[in-house]
C-alpha cells in the first residue's frame, strides 16, 4: 500500500486533491471542527491512497472514510 506524501496535496480554494492528475480528496466549504489541517494529518497517518480512493470511488464521504477507520478521531474533534 502506498503511503500519501503531503507534498503532493493541492488545495486550490475549496478543493483538496492529490497527485499530478489532481484526484479529488475533500471539498473544505463550511468551517467547524474538522479543518483541512486535521483531515490531512489524519489522512496521512492512518490511510493509504488506495485504500482511502476505493472507499471514495465506492461512493462514500471523505469525513465518513476517516471517521469510520477512526471514530475516536472523529468524536474528539467533536468534543463528544
């Protein structure tokens, strides 16, 4: 499994993506507790590309990708 390189993110307003082809990765359009910061460090540490993009291709949300890989992740930021 290939590990993400954080050097090859692009976030250009709205959109995060990855690789020269710019696959989508995330869309950051309202503010709340999980900032592009978190999701990326999260991303990062705990998903591998192809794992993270076969659960994006099957149709599942980028917070609930991470979100049900780590739930204590995702409820801590929640304050819950």
């Amino acid at each position: 499994m290939t590990a993400f390189v954080k050097k090859d993110f692009n976030f250009d307003g709205l959109f995060l993506t990855y690789g020269v082809d710019r696959k989508f990765v995330a869309r950051f359009k309202h503010r709340g507790p999980v900032t592009k910061a978190k999701f990326l460090k999260e991303l990062i540490a705990n998903h591998s590309v192809q794992s993270y993009f076969a659960e994006l291709d099957a149709g599942k949300a980028p917070i609930a990708i991470l979100r049900d890989a780590n739930k204590d992740w995702f409820y801590n930021l929640l304050g819950k």
